[in-house]
C-alpha cells in the first residue's frame, strides 16, 4: 500500500484530503506543521508528500528541501491557496513535482494529481533500476578500482580483453573474480555473444561432465532428452570456469583436449562437436602447488594460465573500501525504497581497520544489512563486527602514502610517471613525499 503524508495546518482541509486519499486506498498520514513533517519524514518513507507553503512554523519550501536532500525519489507536491500560484511555480524550480490549488475545484482534482504523480514516480524509479542493471551488464562501468592495487588489475584487463588469450583469475573467495571476467568479456571482440559462467564446485563430476559437454538421449539414468552442455551454449561467446581447481583428473584431461582442439562429443555421443570459445578460468586455490602434488594436470595449467591476473584481496586495496561501502549501501536502501544513511566516520574507521576475510562479498552483506537496520546515518556500533586487532584505525593519510609507495614501486621510482598514475600534478607528489619522508618506493 502506497503511504501518503500530508501537510497542512487547517484541521479542516487536512481532514478532507485524508478522507479523499483513503477512500482511494492509499495509507495516509497527516502533520500540522513543519517540525512534525520532518520528525515524520526522519521515522519512515513515504512514497508522496503533498504540503502546503504556509505553516505555522515555516514554509512548506523547508518540507519541500528536507524531502529533496534526505529522500530525493519522493516526489512533493505543494498546495497554493489562491493568488499564490507564483509561489509554487517557484516551489516547482527548486524540484516541486506539481502543485494543487486551495480550496479543492473537486475531489477528482486531488485523485488525477496523485495518480499521475504517483505514475510518473513509480516511472522514474523503473528507468533508475534499468540503468543500474544496465551497469551491471557492463561490468567494469561500476567496478571500483581506485586504490593502485586494483588499479593494476584493469591495466592488465584491458590490455588482454580485446585478445582471444585464455585468462586464468587467481584470488580468494569474494574478490569479484566473476566480475572482472565479465568485464573481460564485455571489452572483447565477443561482448555481443553470450557469457556462460559455470561453478565447478557446486556440481558433482558426473554432473559437471554433462554440464560442461552436454549428453545424448540414453546416455545414462535420467537422461531422457538431449541435453545440450555450456560449452555448445557459449559458442562465439565466453565460458567461464569458476573454480576450476575442483575438477576431477578425468574431467581435467577432456577439458585439456577441448582447450587444444576445439571439439568434443556429447557424454554418450560420438558425434564431434566444434565450438568457438573463449575460456576464462578462475581459482582459490595454488595451482601450482597442486601441480607439484599431482592434483592438477601440469599441461592443463600451463594451457589456462597463458595470462594470469592475480585480484587481490579486499584488505590489500583500503583505497577502494569507502566507495565500495558507499555503493552498496546506495544500491542496497534504493532496493529497499529507503532513503540513503550516511556512513558516519567513525563507521569508516571500523571498515577500513577490519582484515576483511570474505572481501568484497562481506563488504557488500554488511551494508546489504546496514541498509536494513539503518534510516539516517551507519555508525560504527551498527556494524557486525569490531575491530580489536588494530592498534590504532587507519586513517587516510595512511591509505594516500600507501598508495604513492604502489604508484613509484609500479613505475620504477618514476615521480612524473607515478604522479599520471594517481592523477596528481608532479609538485602535488613532490609535496606528498616530503611530508611523509618518501625518499624511494619501499619494496
């Protein structure tokens, strides 16, 4: 049920816009002055706000701006007595979504108004969700890599993407390595074909065998229809393997040969198969050290692994964490339908403290939650977890040498070359180093 709030000081007018919108089925709430409305807006949402621009304590503009600041998808609309049509033209300018005059023509003046409002809102809020889902197709749009760390990472995307070479992503657990593999994808010569994630963790070997190649009619127990597997569906586009660590030998081998010949049969086939397939990898795990205690084919490895990209964990990139916080928290309370809490500092000191061991997957759960139980501001007490183990919290000063050390390590100790890197003029870098006693990039 869509909730309304109205603002008015007349007991009587307020009463009959009450009685009209109520009989519409909307849940109405009522407010006779300014302080009220606002102690109201700080306690809920509301999908409409309809306010008049005299009260007794203001103007309805102070309604009009705290809406605007404080919750920007709910539209107001302002209510004019007569000859003060001026006014709300001007209440219009500063984002007003309409306004009604006073006393009512009729009730289907009132009814139309809200309706359309209410449309035109509901809208706006569609096309934002479409955008943000657009966002999401093209992943590196919305992928946060300020700090140098990751910084290095997209440097190296975008340097094999638009290449057919096979990438094996090396990272733990909730760095967003399938993230980064859609946006190889989507700045590869293949972003217009299909991308085919499969997680080689989460099925069985006999499964993850018809899954990835596909079965035949009577191949075995169950198998009723034909069944065509990932790597049919991903011809012209992009498989991705997660975990790729966790196949069996078996299935390592008929992977190797389909990775050296571009064919394969069907499980109960005999039909050979051509595919053209981009394969990118990902793993948790030490590849190489399960090459040496013979739990991963040693030709497998080095056929994945012609372009490795290690992601690194979220703890490791601190540069990123505010505005990974921030994100989230916007994307997860507009999911919501609330308005956005602010993230207070001492709730940023506890993030950038905390050793992160889920990464950026924790990070976006706990302001999924945060989201949640918070209407105004994240402060440090609302978050899951404290921070014992850091003797002081770390601060951005700390953060902004780190990443001069990465930028000057990254470029051999290059001061012009590191400065273009931060996006910083060279004297502002040579400012930095002084007052922090850089003298050269430590190893």
């Amino acid at each position: 049920m869509e909730t309304i709030l109205v603002v008015d000081d007349d007991p009587g007018f307020r009463r009959l816009l009450e009685t009209i919108l109520a009989k519409e089925g909307y849940q109405v709430q009522t407010s006779g002055s300014v302080a009220e409305a606002l102690r109201q807006g700080q306690a809920r949402s509301f999908n409409l706000v309809i306010s008049d621009l005299k009260l007794p304590d203001g103007d309805g503009l102070t309604v009009l701006k705290w809406w605007k600041e404080n919750a920007p998808e709910t539209p107001v609309v302002m209510i004019t007595a007569f000859g003060t049509v001026s006014s709300a033209v001007e209440a219009m300018k500063l984002g007003a979504a309409d306004y009604i005059g006073k006393p009512l023509s009729s009730p289907d003046e009132l009814r139309l108004l809200v309706r359309r409002t209410l449309d035109q809102s509901r809208l706006e809020q569609q096309v934002e969700v479409l955008r943000e889902q657009q966002q999401d197709r093209f992943a590196c749009q919305s992928l946060v890599a300020e700090d140098p760390a990751m910084a290095r990472v997209l440097q190296m995307v975008q340097r094999v993407a638009p290449t057919n070479a096979t990438v094996l992503l090396i990272g733990e657990s909730g760095v967003g390595k399938e993230l980064i593999a859609r946006c190889i994808h989507d700045n590869s010569q293949r972003a217009r074909q299909v991308f085919v994630p499969v997680n080689c963790a989460a099925l069985s070997p006999t499964l993850i065998e018809s899954e990835l190649f596909g079965h035949e009619k009577g191949a075995f127990t169950g198998a009723v229809d034909r069944h065509v597997g990932r790597f049919e569906r991903a011809h012209g586009g992009t498989l991705f393997l997660d975990e790729i660590g966790e196949l069996d030998a078996n299935l390592q081998a008929k992977l190797l040969r389909v990775l050296q010949e571009k064919a394969f049969e069907r499980v109960g086939g005999t039909r050979q198969i051509t595919v053209d397939v981009r394969v990118i990898a990902a793993t948790n795990r030490d590849l190489k050290r399960a090459v040496a205690e013979g739990k991963f084919r040693q030709d497998l490895y080095y056929r994945i692994s012609a372009f490795p990209i290690e992601i690194p964990p979220l703890r490791e990139r601190p540069g990123d964490i505010r505005r990974l916080a921030r994100f989230f928290l916007e994307k997860s309370a507009r999911s919501l339908g609330k308005s956005v809490p602010q993230l207070t500092p001492q709730a940023e000191r506890v993030l950038l403290g905390y050793g992160w061991p889920g990464n950026v997957r924790e990070l976006q759960n706990v302001m999924e939650r945060a989201a949640i139980l918070c209407d105004r501001a994240v402060d440090a007490s609302d978050l899951p977890f404290e921070v014992e183990e850091s003797p002081r919290p770390v601060t951005f000063k700390d953060i902004e040498r780190k990443a001069i050390e990465d930028a000057l390590r990254a470029n051999g100790g290059n001061r012009t070359k590191a400065a273009a890197q931060l996006g910083i003029s060279l004297r502002t870098l040579q400012y930095r180093l002084k007052e922090y006693g850089i003298t050269s990039p430590r190893s």
